[in-house]
C-alpha cells in the first residue's frame, strides 16, 4: 500500500471519528440536562450513602465486597463514586458521563473493525449504527445503566488486545487480554460471552481458522473408516487459549447466581417453568430483531407475557432455524453473516430469558452489544448484495445516510423521555399494557411532586393489573400516611407485607404509623423486624432508638 494511500485512509478515519463524536452529541447532549428517574437510580446513585461518599477507603472497600443490586461490579460502584466527586448530586453529570462512555465505545467499535478487516467505511456503520439505534437509548440515558457502557468499553478494549496477541501471540499480549476482560467482568458479568465471540472471530474477519475448515471439507470428502476430521485437532490450539477467559466466565457466572439468589431476584422453576421459559427466549430472539428494525414504541420495562402462544413459538422457532441454517450452510461463502449471526444469538443468550431475574420480559439494553452482530451482516451484506448493480455505491451510500437519518431522529426522541421519572413511566404506561410498574413508578413520580390524589390513582392501576403488589400497596400506605389517613395507611402497609414479608421498607414505615397512634409495643416489633432484615438499616435503627430512650428502655453498649 503506497503512501498516499495510507494518507488517505488516516484522513478518511479522522473524519469518521469526528462524525461519530458529532452525531452522539446531537442526539444524546440533551441528557446532560436530564434528572434522576427513581429507578434503580435511587440503589445505584440518589439514596446510595457508600457512593454519596465518594472515593473513601471506607467506600472503595464497600465497592470490592459489595452485592447490592444484586451484582458484584466494582468497577460500577467506583466509576459512579468518581462522578459523586465530581458532580455532587447533579444527575446531569452522571448522564453526561454515560454519554462520554458511549461515545467512546462508538470509537473504539470503529477503530477496532476497521483494523480487524480493513473495511474503513463498512467498519464506520457498524459503528453509527451502534451509536444511534433507539435500542440503544436505555444504555446511555439511565444512569444506572452505567455498568453497560463501561463494561463494553472494556469488552471491545478485549477485542483489540486479541487483535494484538493474534499478529504476535507472546504471553505479555495475552495477559493483556486477560486483565481487559477480568475489568470488563468487574463492571459486569454481561461479558461472560465474549471467549466465544473471540472463537467466531477466529473464523472471521481474522481467517485463523480458514484453513481448518478447508481440511474438515476435504476430509468430510474422503473419509473412510477409522480416519478423523482433522478440523477437531486443528481447532484444539484456538480453543485452549480461551480456557482462562472461559474460567474467568465460569466464575462470573457463579458470582452473579450467588448474589441474585442472594438479593431475591431469581424467579422460581414454579413461577416460571423451564417450558415457558424457552418458549419465551424463542420468541425473544425474534422480537428483538422486530424492534431492531422497527424501532418503535420501546420502553423501560416490559411485563413478562406469562406462556406465548404455541404458533408463536413454533413461528419464531421456524424463524430462527432457518436463518441459522443458511448463514451455516453459506458460512464459507459468507463468513461474516455466520459470524455476526451467532455473534447475536451467543451475547444475547445470558439474558434472552433462560435464567429469569424479575418479572421482566426483554430489556432493551439488552441489545447493546449483541445487535453489533446484526450490523455487521449488514454492513458487509448489503454490497455483497447490490454488487451487480450499476449504481451499487451511490445506492449504498444514500440508503445507508437515510437510515442514520431514520435512526438518529428515533434515538432523539426516545432520549427525550428519559428527562424524568414522569415522562419515562408515563410514556412506558402509552406504549405498553397491563404495566403495573409503569403505573406505580409513575405514580411515585407524582408523589414527589406532590400530587397525592393523582399517585393514587396510578397505584390503584397498578393494583388492577396485580391485586397484591407489594410496591403499589406500600405506596398507597406512605400517601395516605402523608395526609393522615393512619389506620387506611397501616391496613397498606400490613397488605404489602402479606405479599412480601421481608420488605424491610414496609416494616420500618409499619412501625412509624403504629407508633403514631399509640401502639409502640407493636410498632417496635416492626423496626426490630426490618433491622433483623437488614442490620444496617439506618432509618429503622433510628426510629427504635427513639421509642426505647422514650420508654427508658434504651441502654448505650457497655451499661
């Protein structure tokens, strides 16, 4: 390649990156003015006192041993803590810095694909379509969403540094890999798929593999009694060398059971059996791809279905089979169209509904790294499509403008209802139905603004769609605590612990609304129930201090 060739592409690239950086501040910038949503926000950042505390000895060592949220991702907590230093309690800050993250993984997607294939410009939209897909939205606007663009900055970090080892495999290259990966898993354990995403790229664009396929053909042509396919044999070097990461993933994966098992959220085989939960991660897969190309009415939160029909099932099924079995079929032919497929498929798989956490039924930031599989099918399949047609470029390149132009005014949009709790639950409830968290979350958001009457009404919705949700009820009590109503507010509040005896909240606000009318016995009952619960719950510690020392029954330790 002459100079003046290598000068070109190097000019070409920094107009990309510069684009890149440009469109991800037209759509996003707006979230800098953004507030918290009281959605995990309030676990991850607003009601957190360990983050709230900035980067202390005390907090860094919290951060290491901490499962709250019901991971363990250090690297979350700290990043988070380093803005509190920075920003204080300005949500703006924190959505700005989600904005930063994603702005760089847009670059380093680019930087790396284009290394990887030497395809400047189809490299440039994978990465544009990465940065404004509306799927993507959720990712950069949620501030708790921080452990998704941090832990795919180092995801893709992971992938340059195999890019690195696999022009010059020596240990240095490798223990590079293993410490952007461990970080990656430390942010979280989303990327305990990446090992064999780096086997797929062994296949494509890196063409590792290339020659042990063409052996595995020959062979598959004459073999005969007692000879072996030498495509095991020829894979083996390509696969141990991912049997650290894959240990490292093992663990991962062992972590996270531990401490969602611990935190409640993994859902019972009873409440879903394992019969309702493929047939949803089957559909899944094909709803997904539905709102990758049509991006529309998306959403926080969506209520999980219950059983699919069983046509859907077999639809998505049917679906699925046969996009697999063509890529695989035509996988030497089109390589990258195999590669990309079960790029998809596999990063997706951690999440696609097997293990079910919640009452969720898909996320949209879900999607953040596997669709990078779908753009790539596109970006290389589109011209292999077109390649016989006489204009096949300016098709291209117009199409590939309008869809950004498509793309990049839905992303805007979207992020536009992330401002505030209001606009996000109240467009959530729009979009979907029987959405009990929408209407109690919305309701919530009216609360804080005072309007008690309509947030009641938002919690009677949610009651309607779910008789004994315990987060609606409780939210009832504290409204009709706060204009009064104590003996309609503890029949709440009894009401939610009925559906969730462990609701520590519910124990401690029991006990202040007994205490209100008398019934102290009773009510420190409930505060020792909530501090049993969970010890170190301030408020609950408090307010039993103060019955005792009221009762005379309070003696400080050593008396």
């Amino acid at each position: 390649m002459n100079e003046s060739l290598i000068n070109d592409k190097k000019r070409a690239a920094l107009v990309i990156s510069i684009t890149l950086i440009i469109i991800n501040l037209l759509i996003f910038d707006q979230v800098r003015d953004f507030d918290f949503v009281h959605y995990d926000d309030d676990a991850y950042v607003a009601g957190n006192r360990h983050v709230q505390a900035g980067l202390t000895l005390s907090s860094i060592r919290w951060a290491f041993t901490a499962t709250d949220a019901g991971f363990w991702h250090p690297l979350t907590w700290l990043s988070l803590m380093l803005d509190h230093e920075m920003y204080g309690g300005n949500a703006g800050g924190y959505h700005g810095t989600n904005l930063i993250w994603h702005m760089l993984n847009s670059l380093l997607l680019f930087f790396v694909f284009s290394m990887m294939t030497g395809a400047l410009w189809r490299s440039a939209f994978v990465a544009a379509l990465f940065a404004l897909h509306p799927l993507h939205v959720e990712s950069v606007a949620w501030i708790a969403e921080r452990k998704d663009v941090l832990s795919t900055f180092f995801w893709l970090l992971t992938m340059g540094a195999y890019l690195y080892y696999v022009k010059r495999p020596v240990v240095s290259r490798y223990l590079l890999i293993l410490l952007f990966f461990s970080l990656g898993l430390m942010a979280k354990p989303m990327l305990v798929t990446l090992p064999c995403v780096l086997l797929l790229l062994d296949f494509w664009p890196l063409d590792r593999a290339q020659v042990l396929l063409k052996a595995a053909q020959a062979d598959c042509q004459t073999i005969t009694g007692g000879v072996r396919p030498r495509i095991l044999t020829g894979l083996f070097p390509l696969i141990m060398e991912k049997i650290p990461l894959l240990i490292l993933s093992t663990i991962a994966a062992f972590v996270v059971y531990y401490t969602e098992t611990r935190a409640g959220a993994l859902s019972s085989l009873e409440a879903f059996p394992l019969t309702m939960r493929t047939s949803h991660a089957l559909v899944s897969y094909f709803v997904y791809l539905g709102k990758t190309f049509w991006p529309v009415n998306l959403a926080v939160f969506y209520p999980h279905p219950g059983q699919w029909p069983y046509l859907a099932v077999l639809t998505a099924l049917s679906f699925l089979g046969a996009i697999t079995f063509g890529f695989l079929r035509y996988s030497l032919r089109f390589p990258y169209a195999a590669v990309g497929w079960l790029w998809y498929l596999g990063a997706m798989a951690p999440v696609i509904g097997f293990i079910q956490l919640g009452t969720q039924g898909m996320a949209d930031r879900y999607t953040y790294v596997p669709l990078i599989g779908i753009f790539v099918i596109i970006a290389w399949g589109a011209p292999d499509v077109l390649k016989r047609w006489r204009f096949q470029v300016a098709v291209i390149s117009l199409a590939a403008v309008a869809i950004l132009f498509v793309l990049g005014y839905l992303s805007w949009r979207q992020t536009g209802y992330w401002r505030n709790a209001e606009t996000l639950f109240r467009h959530t409830a729009k979009v979907t139905s029987n959405n009990y968290l929408a209407h109690n979350n919305l309701g919530a958001a009216l609360a804080r603004q005072g309007k008690i009457e309509a947030a009641i009404m938002q919690y009677e919705e949610a009651l309607k769609i779910i008789p004994l949700y315990a987060d609606a009820l409780f939210n009832i009590g504290q409204a009709l605590s706060a204009r009064g109503r104590l003996e309609e507010a503890e029949e709440r509040y009894r009401e939610s612990l009925q559906s969730k005896p462990s609701f520590v909240e519910a124990h401690n606000n029991l006990g202040i609304v007994l205490a209100r009318q008398g019934k102290t016995e009773e009510a420190v009952q409930h505060f020792a129930a909530a501090l049993r619960l969970r010890p170190d719950y301030e408020a609950a510690g408090k307010n039993l201090r103060f019955i005792l020392q009221g009762q005379g029954k309070f003696k400080k330790p050593g008396k």
